[in-house]
C-alpha cells in the first residue's frame, strides 16, 4: 500500500473495514470506500438512506461514484491528484439512482488533502489527540449535503488542506462511525491499538466493532443523540447505520 516518489516526504499505509447493517434486501449496506495506495489516495461514501422509499438502492449509487473517483484518480499525474477534479469526473461519470455523500483525501508531501459533501469526513491525530475534524456539511439536522439526483454539486464541495508529520493517525469514516462515537471515544481506540502495534487493518476493525457496538445501545450518550437534542428531535442511543473506517498512518520514507 505504499508508493515512492522523490516528490513525497511523507507517505502512508492504510486499512479499511466496513460493517453493513443488516439487511437481506441491501446485503452490501449503502457505503462503499476506496484504498489508491500508489496514488496514495482513499475515500469513502455514504449512500443516502430515504432513497429507499422510493425503492432506491443508494448504495449502488455509492458504489458507482466511488469506483469513478477511482478512475479519475488513476488518471491523475503521479504525485499531483486534484481532488475536486477527481470528485467532479466521478459525478459526471455516474449513472444511477440515489446520491451519496463523498469524503476523499490524498497526501501530498507534508499535506494532507480532502475535499468533502455531506457528513462523511475525517480526523487527524497526534500524539494519541485529534489536532483536526472536519466539520459537517448539511442542510439541516440529518440532511446532509450529498452528490447524485439532488439539487447539490460539487462545487458545494468543502475542500481542506492540513499538515501532517511521521507518526500521525487520519481516521477517515462515514457518518456511521462519527454519529456513534466521541472523538474522545475515537483517540482511546487509537492509542489502544497503537499500544498493541496494530496495524492499520486491525485498528479499522476495531474502530468499526467498538461504533457498532455503541450504535445499539439504546441508552449511550451518542454524538447523534446529542446531535438530535439540539435540534429539538427526540432520540435516545446510538444510531444503527452502516459503518466504514480507513486507518492511515503517516510515515517517514525512511522506514521504506
């Protein structure tokens, strides 16, 4: 999962795990995600859900734009991925029913890159402490912006540039993961991975286990329990939602 470029300082390894919902009508869940290790490039997609009362399967939807993004990626120059170019082909390029959210993100030398629509999104951590979060994109409380047969573009797309060092941990996810657990919640499955020397794959796992596990608690203090407080909607617990996590390591190019 790792590439070399004299253009790159740094460079990263990633993992990913994905736990659908139960369902025997939509067995792949609504999210999707993508791991380019030579691009060093990643993304995932949340596949929005009220399109099944149409009978929509959004997650082809999800599917579809993401293996695009993964074209328009390949089809990038090496070491120079445009991210909003990169999003914009795959939106064009997508024929089917539904929309998705869409958080993808590329390293570049000592920066990292993302461009976001909706409530997919990202942490960076170092240290055992999350420095960065990307905020939330969304029309009103659990209406998140998202690409597809809506009214939303990218060009609402959230683009966001954040310097990072060797030892650095970015947990990208869909909203399954962030709805579920607190960000202190997310900073103590990392340093407990990283104090067994997991590697990426297994943190993700883990990561994805310990939010399923909180999106079934009818009683938890959840991020989308307080979420709805604010906005004057009841509900109690966890949120059962598809679950995805990438786990990327930024490393020096010396280890390589």
């Amino acid at each position: 999962m790792v590439t070399t470029s004299i253009e790159r300082s740094l460079k990263m390894i990633a993992g990913a795990f994905y736990i659908p919902k139960d369902s025997k009508l939509k067995p792949l869940g609504e999210d999707a995600h993508f791991i380019c290790a030579e691009e060093q490039t990643i993304g995932v997609a949340d596949g929005v859900g009220g399109w099944a009362r149409k009978g929509v399967d959004a997650g082809e939807y999800a599917r579809k734009l993401l293996a695009n993004a993964v074209y328009a990626v390949e089809d990038q120059p090496e070491g120079s991925v445009d991210l909003k170019k990169v999003l914009n082909e795959a939106f064009l390029n997508t024929e089917a029913r539904g929309s998705s959210t869409a958080c993808i993100l590329t390293l570049k030398g000592d920066c990292l890159h993302a461009v976001n629509v909706g409530d997919s999104g990202f942490v960076v951590i170092r240290g055992g402490k999350i420095i960065y979060q990307s905020p939330v994109q969304q029309h009103r409380f659990n209406s998140p912006y998202q690409l597809g047969n809506t009214a939303d573009s990218p060009s609402l797309a959230e683009e966001f540039e954040v310097v990072v060092e060797a030892g650095d941990i970015v947990v990208a996810g869909t909203d399954g993961l962030f709805d579920n657990l607190h960000p202190a919640e997310i900073e103590d499955v990392v340093s407990l991975c990283l104090r067994k020397r997991n590697m990426p794959e297994l943190l993700a796992w883990t990561m994805a286990k310990v939010a399923r596990k909180k999106s079934l608690d009818e009683w938890t203090d959840s991020p989308f329990a307080m979420a709805a407080y604010d906005a004057g909607v009841e509900h109690l617990g966890g949120k059962y939602d598809d679950i995805t996590v990438i786990v990327t390591y930024i490393l020096s190019p010396n280890l390589f």
